[in-house]
C-alpha cells in the first residue's frame, strides 16, 4: 500500500532497571533504533507500537544536556514496551523504539524543529511553526516533559539530520512495514499506538486508568473504538476518550480507515505501575501487564469478528 509514500517531504527513505536504563559510550556501536518482536504465525490483524519507552542513552547525549539521567528519563514512557510484552505470543507484532524520546521523538513528523536550537539556519522546508515545535517539543525536543531545557548549547543542523535517520526513519520504516504486512494477509490492519501519561495531565482527583485516542473519529472506525474501550472495561479499567490525549502523529499518520487501516492511542495512567518521580516500577506492575495481554487477547477476537475491510 506504500505507506511509506505518505511521509511528509523531507524523508529520505527483579524490578527496576539502573538510571539510566542502558548507557553506551560514544565510540561504541550504537544499538539498532528499533526492536520488532514478531509471532510465531500471525493471528490477528492487530500491531502494537511503542514509540517513547526507549532508553538506550548515548554518553555523548547525556553529556551535552543540563540534565542528570534520572531528568532525561522522565520524558519516556517508561517500561510501555515491558507492558506489551506477551503481544507476540498472542500472534501480533509489537514494534519498538530503542532511542529515548528525549534524544529524537518518533511520535511527530520527521522535520519539527525548533530554530532557536540550531548554531546554524534550517532548510525552508523544515516545519518550524507546528504547536509541538512552540512547546519544545518538536523531532528534536528542546526541553523535556517537566519543561526544563536538555541542552547546554545549541546543535548544528547535521546533528538533526542524523538522529531523524539514524532513529526515526528506521522506526517508522519498520512500523509501516508490520501494518503493510498484516493488511496484505488480513485485508485489514488496527495498529495499537501504546503510551503512557502522567497523572498531572488529567484532572485533580481523576480516576481515568487509561486515556484512547482515535482522532475524534477520523484515524479509526468507529466499530473498532468501541472494540478496544470495551475489553479494557471488562478488564476493570475506567477509560475516557480523546480528552486530554486525541492521538499524536503516529495515529493520525498511519489511520485511514476508508484503506482499512484503523489506528487509535492508548494513555495508560503510570499511577497504575510506576514510580514517576523514580521512574521505577510498582508492585503492581505485573498485574497490569496480564489485565492488559488479556485484554489484548479479547481485542484479537473482537477484531477477528470485525471483518474490517
């Protein structure tokens, strides 16, 4: 289905873990940007995403930001990607970025870039005008969630341009050939584009476990929300939709339902399974985990019985 022709212009195609996560020095190899876990034999039209839960740091990056390790993680979503872990044993893949979302964001388009961050001047092509830009938050983040900025100094252009073909290219080269695999076999496909949020973004005293986004309808058939909302209820969650997370990029790119292919966000609420100020995990983290995979195990059925197309 060439999904990868509709990438804007610019493209060229135990319990916790130590802080940071995984270091490596600037001189080794770096590791690969994505992780694709694929099952056994494909059961489902179903792939799950996670696009911020990376944590392999490189020294260099670290030692360029204002900010200690334990800072720079607070931008992740933390351990998304542990969650998810059981999805290719239900026979759907689960893709993976390995990069922290601080160092390049795969959830933006590829050329989000802030000028007031670069020694040098940006390509006219490059979209510095978008909100995520103005907030900080562009391909290459100026600050991190907390608001406070990562970089001692400004970059030069080059430095941009390697990250986005370093990490994003590849992440989004490898999501884009899962959804193009399973509508081949399935005629269909519903990527699953998991995150997690923080507390402070839903109202004071909020009991919401779980935000989903589908654009407020346009990255997503109805039929299929209501699928997701509906077995992650019957696991116990409270689920709202749209509000304060309607999808970023990654679901608002990839869904086109009238293609049969059907994105839709998943927030999960880190209260549910980590220490956000530690970024460490809860005792309750595998009891999350095994209401999610059966969740995704009902999901697979419904989907099934869908007969998207």
């Amino acid at each position: 289905m060439a999904i990868a022709a509709r990438w804007p212009s610019g493209f060229n195609a135990a319990m916790d873990l130590p802080v940071p996560a995984i270091s490596y020095p600037s001189h080794a190899a770096p590791p690969s940007p994505v992780t694709v876990l694929r099952p056994a034999f494909p059961a489902a039209p179903l792939v799950f995403a996670s696009a911020h839960s990376g944590r392999d740091y490189a020294e260099a990056f670290v030692a360029a930001s204002r900010l200690d390790a334990l800072r720079l993680r607070r931008s992740e979503d933390s351990f998304v990607d542990e969650l998810f872990a059981e999805i290719p044993a239900l026979g759907m893949p689960l893709v993976c970025a390995t990069f922290p979302r601080a160092f390049c964001d795969a959830n933006r388009e590829p050329w989000e870039l802030d000028p007031a961050m670069f020694a040098d001047a940006l390509p006219a092509w490059v979209n510095t005008s978008s909100p995520r830009v103005g907030a900080g938050l562009g391909t290459i983040a100026r600050v991190v969630a907390s608001g406070e900025s990562i970089y001692r100094g400004k970059l030069h252009f080059a430095e941009a341009e390697a990250r986005i073909h370093g990490c994003w290219e590849p992440f989004h080269v490898a999501l884009a050939t899962e959804i193009e695999a399973a509508h081949a076999r399935f005629g269909s496909c519903v990527l699953i584009d998991c995150h997690s949020m923080p507390a402070s973004s839903l109202p004071p005293r909020s009991q919401v476990d779980i935000v989903l986004g589908d654009a407020h309808g346009t990255a997503c058939a109805p039929e299929v929300t209501l699928a997701v909302e509906e077995v992650l209820i019957a696991q116990g969650f409270t689920v709202r939709r749209n509000d304060p997370y309607a999808g970023g990029f990654i679901t608002r790119h990839y869904g086109r339902p009238h293609d049969a292919i059907h994105a839709i966000q998943v927030e999960i609420n880190r209260t549910l399974y980590m220490d956000e100020a530690r970024v460490e995990r809860l005792a309750g983290f595998e009891t999350l985990r095994h209401r999610l995979t059966r969740a995704a195990a009902a999901l697979a059925a419904r989907i099934g019985a869908l007969a998207l197309r």
